[in-house]
C-alpha cells in the first residue's frame, strides 16, 4: 500500500513544505521506545544512529530522553521521536508512563552480561503490559564488537526472540553495527502494521453504511457467474 | 506519582526533556491541523449541495451525472458512493478509493491516527493514570522552565559528561539555590494536582507570584499540555457506530452530506480529541456547512526584538462567503486575539461590499517574545452587517512559539485556510462581540 500512496503523498507534502519550516517536512511521525536493563548500550545505540557518535563513558540516563531523526523510507519521509529510557530500577515509573506512546520498541540485553540476556522476559511483560497490543519489538543484542567477553551466544538471543515472536538483530553501537538496520526494520514493520490496521480499520468504519455496500458489494461476482 | 522522588538535578533534566517533547507536539498538532483543514476543503468540493437531489445519478465528488449504462459509476468501499471513473485513486493492484476517501486514509497515516484508533482498543478511556502522570510533569516543567530562565548563574557541581552529552541542557544549568527552595515549594503543590485541575493553576500561580513573570503564561501553558494522546484517545469512548449513524443523519438531512463516513467519524473523533485543547479548529462537517465558512485569510507574522511586539500584517481574504447570504453582501474584517487569555483585541477595518478584501494593515501586539511559548494568535473573519449584527466567516489558529516566529516561511504572507469555529472552551474563543 505504501508505495502505491507515494506520488500522492508526495505532491501534497510538497505544498506543505513551501510554507513550513523544514522541521514539518515529513510525512509522518513514528514513536519509538528503547528498553532494556541499565548499561546495555541503549543510549550509545540511539546517538550512534541519531548523531553518528560514540562515547565509551557510561552516563546513567535520566529517565527518559528522546531524539528526533527524518529517515526516508519506501517513498516517505519518516520522522523518529526515538525515546531512550533509564535502564534503572527506580525510574521505572517515569519510563513505563512512555510506553504506551510508542508504535515499537527496541528490547536491547548486552552479550556480555547474562543478567541482561536474563532480563529480557521481564522486559516483554513489561511491553504487554503497558503498551498496546500489536507493538512491534525488535530484540537486540547488543556489544557484539566484544566477542571475546560474549556470554550470550547468539543462538540463544535467535531462540529467545522466536519464542517471544520478536525479530532479532545482533549490533554494536560502538562498531556501528546494524544499527540502522535495526531502525529501518522496525520502522518497516511499523509500516506494516499500520498497513494492516488501516485495511482491517476500513469495513469497521464503512459499518455504518453496509447496507447500500452490501446491495452493491455482489455486483462485481454477478458479472463472473454470467461468463 | 510526583517527581518528589528525583533529585532536583534530575528533575530539571527530565523536565527539559518534557519541555522538547512538548514542542515537538506543538508542531505536530499544527501539522495535523493543517493536514485536516485541507481534508475538510477537499470535501467541501466534493460535498453534495443542499440544492441537488440526493441520488444515485450523479458523481458524489464531481457532482458530474452518471449514465445508466455506460460511465455509470461503481460504489467506493468507503464511502458507499457512486463514483465517477474519474474521482477514484488506485490502492493496490486492482482496488481503488474515492478521492475523499483516499484523502481520509491518507490524513489518517501522516496523523497517526491509526495508532490512536489501535491504542484504544486496548486502553479505554477509564485507565488513564499514566497520561496523568505526564501531564502532572509537564506542568512542573512549565513552572520551573520557565524560572531556570531567568536567574542566569553558572553551573554549580554537575560532571563534565553530563554536559558533554547535550549541549541542550545548558539551558537547565542555571541553578540557584532559590530555584531549589522553589522547588520545594512547588512540590507540596503537586500533591494537590491530583485532586482537582483548579488547584493546579492556583499552585502554579502562587508559586509564581513568589519570582518574577507572568501569571498568565502559566495558565495558558497549563492548558497547552493538555494535549496529550491519552486526551484524543479519550474520544474514541464514543461508540463510534452509532456516532456515525447519527451524524451522517443528521448531515444528510441539512442536505450538505459529504457522503463518506469515514469523513464524519474521522472528524468527529478529531474535533473530540482536540477539544480540549487550544489547537482545537476544525470542527465537524455539519457545523462546518451551517456557517458556511470558506475562502483563506492572507496573514504574515513577525516578531520585531527592537520593539518587542509581534507584528501582525494582514494582507487580504479571498473566496469569503457571503455575510448576508440573502442579499449576497459582505463587508469583512478581521478580528484577533491571542489566546489563551484572549488578550490583545485588535480589529483591521471593514471593508465594503466584498468577498476578497485586500487589508495590507500591520497590527502590532506588545509581548515579551519568552511569553509568546505556548501563545495562538486567533484570527476571525466577521461580516459586519446591519444594525451591528456579526456574521462570523471563519477563523484560524497559528501557534506564536518561538520556532514559528524565526520561521522565515511564515515572515512572508501566507494563506489560511479559514476553519469553522471552534466548540472548546479555550480553542473557540470567537463569540461575537
């Protein structure tokens, strides 16, 4: 669906853009959430996408923070508000008010730490619980530059993703390793997702009107019985 | 939940990071109100007229008659017109829409509608604690963003990663210690923001009253961070089914149907969401159609440092509906105020037995340009008719936040889209006068 909207779309962004400043000049805006046990890498994963930059220092974030990011994907621009949340316990009253706000999520574990890895389950609830039910994650591991302090093979991180339905990517944020891949996959099944409410949304709102649809719906069928 | 349990050091760097949050908001707000302005003109050319029988022979968009058998139109999925061949946008391989209809999706993906629609499924209405919460924290931001402004000293202990990770919150650096003691004051404050929306305000405002500034950004800042998604989704608590019966009925009967339905929940859902918030314009089709509200208002925006006021120039209208239908007479003028707290009255002359009056009158409204955060300038089109009776044309609502007023787009003229009037308590602030 998304490409065939493209020219369309296309042409009615350009006569917003000729009147608005560059920062509205997308198409739409996707939320995204990145979660994950403290000092598994979330926020050098989000600046090493967002800025391009690495720091190896370990700043605890403060409960939430956000960057924003226009990709261009599949014929649209896409804006990212690509929230990063504070790994730690205590703040966990601020980050989960945020996930419900988020069309998909970024669950990362560290591969040097299986305390991470075993986090991970908790973290799934933690989405089920507080977010809506078709959010889209993608499971990352995250480090994988650091082969040689690897505690989390990536056959468990592989299983563990296909258990929890969740599509999984190794990455280094310090190497940049997959890291936009990881963004553009899950904005790409954001994309399908959306796709997918919207065509199921459609008969639901045309509810209203089924009987006229209904009277006229059998037409096309007719004209293949009559051959 | 309060922020009582974060250091204040913390508490200011969440706080800047609502206060991002909620600029960005801002802005997407007024895209999608832009966004629906031109949905609701597209309909408004594809609307059946009261005038026209409403029936099967002619095109629901074009208007253009259907032959009985050949161009005789086939049925849109979405709508349930007829649809001329040329009214109708491809999806897909072999499917296509109605052009309003098309537009209706297509409003619904850049606005992430579609997300709202799905989150509500899960979290109706009656469960919404945490878009408290964040409300809660954006009102906090509001009061001590404002302050960090204002006593201007160098950063006390704060280590150097933490100010090489954002150069942003140099802004939240200034931080003294009267600044904590308020803060401690504020927070005895929050306890009562649960209990009622009225304490909130008088706890902010009291806590103002302590420093320097004004009450009234407060208050108005209070109600912009209302906008939460949780409010839009609030909405959808109307079954939407029966909504949609009722309105298409009744737009039916008004005979200014603009036959998708989705058109008519999509608006209603919106003008729902939005009411309680100052980005509340576009209203439902039916009271669009009554008003009769049309044409564009051709507005530039400045904001002059030298002076410290805005300046408003107002170059002309076009396309306005006639004030006096019945005598097809119009005498326009324009009329603003600043919103929320309607301050700032300002008028440009009539001018007579017109639709497309040209103005090229420069208003100027005194403000500090820190208070124009979270201010909307208002702008209504009136016909000034006999006997000082009031005919209102139209309005339209412009964000004044600073982002805008260094916009170089919007120090040239622009054209609005004139909205119908709004129905919020704070967004609808154009009663005649």
């Amino acid at each position: 669906m998304a490409s065939s909207h493209g020219i369309q779309m296309a042409s009615a962004t350009a006569t917003y853009g000729q009147k608005e400043s560059s920062d509205q000049n997308f198409d739409y805006m996707f939320k995204i959430l990145i979660i994950g046990n403290s000092s598994v890498g979330k926020t050098s994963f989000l600046f090493r996408y967002a800025d391009d930059s690495f720091t190896p220092a370990f700043v605890s974030t403060v409960g939430i923070d956000f960057k924003v990011k226009t990709i261009y994907r599949n014929d649209k621009r896409i804006k990212l508000q690509i929230w990063d949340t504070a790994g730690q316990e205590r703040y966990r009253t601020i980050t989960t008010a945020y996930y419900r706000g988020a069309m998909g999520f970024i669950l990362m574990y560290d591969i040097t730490n299986e305390e991470s890895f075993n986090a991970v389950q908790d973290w799934s609830t933690q989405i089920k619980t507080y977010s809506w039910d078709n959010a889209q994650v993608l499971l990352v591991g995250n480090k994988c530059d650091m082969e040689d302090e690897r505690v989390v093979n990536g056959d468990r991180g592989r299983q563990l993703s296909e258990h929890l339905g969740f599509e999984f990517f190794e990455a280094s944020a310090k190497d940049n390793i997959n890291v936009k891949q990881t963004f553009e996959r899950l904005v790409d099944i954001i994309c399908e997702k959306m796709s997918e409410s919207l065509d199921a949304g459609d008969p639901a709102v045309t509810g209203a009107k089924q009987g006229p649809q209904l009277t006229e719906q059998p037409a096309p069928p007719h004209q293949d019985c009559a051959c | 939940m309060d922020l009582d349990f974060l250091q204040s050091l913390e508490r200011e760097r969440v706080l800047e990071v609502l206060q991002r949050d909620k600029q960005l908001r801002l802005m997407e707000e007024d895209r999608i109100r832009r966004m629906k302005c031109e949905l609701q003109e597209l309909r408004r050319r594809g609307a059946k007229s009261c005038a026209r029988q409403y029936g099967e022979r002619t095109c629901a968009r074009c208007q253009r008659p259907l032959g009985k058998f050949w161009n005789s139109g086939d049925v849109c999925r979405g709508c349930s017109h007829r649809i001329c061949s040329k009214c109708r946008v491809g999806v897909g391989a072999a499917d296509w829409k109605c052009t309003v209809c098309h537009a209706y999706r297509d409003v619904k993906i850049r606005s992430g509608e579609w997300f709202l629609e799905e989150k509500f499924k899960k979290f109706p209405v009656t469960e919404n604690k945490y878009e408290t919460v964040g409300e809660t924290l954006l009102k906090t931001y509001n009061v001590l963003s404002h302050i960090s402004v204002v006593p201007p000293t160098p950063p006390p202990h704060l280590d150097q990663q933490f100010l090489s990770r954002s150069g942003s919150l140099k802004n939240s650096i200034p931080f003294t210690k009267s600044v904590e003691d308020l803060m401690v004051s504020f927070t005895s404050h929050m306890r009562k923001i649960s209990t009622s929306q009225s304490d909130v305000q008088g706890g902010l405002l009291y806590v103002d009253g302590g420093r320097k500034g004004s009450c009234v950004t407060f208050s108005s800042q209070k109600s912009l961070s209302d906008t939460d998604i949780n409010k839009s989704s609030r909405l959808f608590k109307v079954p939407s089914l029966p909504n949609l019966f009722k309105r298409s009925k009744d737009s039916d009967h008004e005979g200014s149907s603009t036959g998708a339905e989705e058109e008519t929940s999509f608006s209603s859902e919106y003008s729902g969401g939005k009411r309680g918030s100052n980005s509340s314009i576009c209203t439902d089709g039916g009271r669009f159609e009554s008003i009769g509200v049309a044409g564009e208002l051709e507005l530039a925006l400045a904001y002059s440092g030298d002076a410290s006021c805005l300046e408003i120039t107002v170059g002309a209208c076009r396309n306005l509906s006639h004030g006096d239908a019945r005598r097809r007479r119009c005498h326009p003028y324009v009329k603003f105020y600043v919103l929320p707290e309607k301050s700032g009255k300002m008028k440009t002359t009539v001018k007579k037995n017109t639709t497309d009056p040209v103005y090229n009158e420069v208003l100027k409204y005194q403000i500090e340009r820190h208070l124009l955060f979270g201010k909307r300038l208002h702008a209504s089109v009136w016909h000034s008719g006999t006997l000082r009776r009031k005919v209102f044309l139209g309005e339209i609502l412009i964000p004044l936040d600073g982002w805008r007023c260094e916009d170089k787009a919007s120090q040239c003229f622009n054209w609005y889209p004139l909205c119908p009037k709004a129905e919020g308590p704070d967004g609808g602030a154009a009663e005649q006068d």
